[in-house]
C-alpha cells in the first residue's frame, strides 16, 4: 500500500508485529518527523531518550533498535538508503517555534500534524512526545552545538522500519520554510510512506 503524506501534513498508519512501513523522501530535502503508540495504550510511545541510552548513540540508522518509554521494542531500522544519522534531539515543531521565527498568522506544523492525524484514527494524547526526525541533518559538536542544515538524502531516498508491537505509526511532512532543513529552498515537499504486512 502506497499513501502520499502531503507537504506540510500527517499521517497515521496502523501496523502489527512483522509489519514495515518504508518512507521516501521524493526531492532527497523533505524531512520527516515519526512517531509510535503502544495500540491499546497510547501512554506507551517511541522514546528518543530511552532510544538513545538503549544504543548509547544520539542518531539512528540502519540497524537501530527504537524502544518505547517502557524500553520495550516497537521499531526497528531494518534498511536505509540515505547516508542515516537521523536526529533524535530537536524537538518537533510547533506554533511558539513560528512565532519566535517571526511568523504573525497561523502556521502549520509537525505538532499539529501528529494531533490532527491521531484524530483521523479515533485516537488522542494530551502532550506531543519527542520525534523521532528521519532525513534531518543536525550535526553536534563537542561543545554541543548544534546546527540545523539541508538533508544530505538523494531524490528517493528511504528508510524502513519493522514493527516489533502492534503500533501506530504517525508520519508528519515537516512544514519548516523559514529554516533550511527542508532544504536550501525552504519549499515542503510530500513524503510517500508504504506498507508492507507481515
Ligand atoms: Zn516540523
């Protein structure tokens, strides 16, 4: 199954154990943000920080395991064609972050797509847990500083996850124009997200 996620938009996908959803970025610049809830529990979600002290590393790529805020298995990194190191430190963005930007109207963003795609599947959570941001290219220093540049993807570029639980999976098309990291144009582009069963 095929689902074009829409430039600046999301999606929620349900996937059982075995299951393997596999993103592309179409343009090699759009960014995505991804997150997981335990089906049945939704308090049960992908965890960056338990993430990264289950693998003792901030990226993830090929062979990363994904763990939930319990450290049980839901995703696991099972091929990626882009050159990986997917960030798991920057926030997903969200109204305040436009504002501080400058922008004076409404503006969309991942943070608004993960509610809303949840909504589209009769589900809701009361806060927006940390994202996991696949393409993103957020190197870090030693001192800690962080940058946010243009993906360094090719043009159908993706990775794939197998599902360890039955989860589900939202997808959200980043909406960021004012930085580069969709890109040196700062134009969204759609993601194209398909499913495999088990
Ligand atoms: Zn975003």
């Amino acid at each position: 199954m095929k689902v074009v996620i829409p430039a600046r938009h999301g999606k929620a996908f349900h996937l059982a154990p075995g299951d393997r959803i596999a993103i592309t970025t179409p343009n090699g610049t759009q960014v995505g943000d991804v997150w997981a809830l335990r089906a049945g529990n939704p308090l049960e979600y992908l965890s960056m920080e338990h993430t990264r002290s289950r693998n003792s590393n901030i990226y993830v790529q090929q062979g990363t395991l994904l763990v939930s805020n319990h450290r049980r298995p839901m995703l696991r990194v099972v091929a990626d064609t882009s050159p990986g190191r997917h960030d798991t430190q920057l926030c997903p963005c969200n109204a305040e972050i436009y504002q501080e930007l400058g922008v004076s109207g409404p503006h969309r963003s991942c943070t608004d797509n993960f509610h809303e795609a949840l909504a589209e599947v009769g589900l809701a959570l009361p806060f927006t847990p940390a994202s996991l941001n696949i393409f993103m290219k957020v190197p870090i220093d030693a001192a800690g500083d962080v940058q946010r540049c243009p993906p360094d993807c090719k043009p159908g570029d993706t990775i794939t996850f197998q599902a360890d639980m039955a989860l589900t999976v939202v997808v959200s098309a980043c909406p960021q124009d004012i930085t580069p990291i969709n890109g040196a144009d700062c134009i969204p582009g759609d993601l194209v997200a398909r499913i495999s069963r088990a």
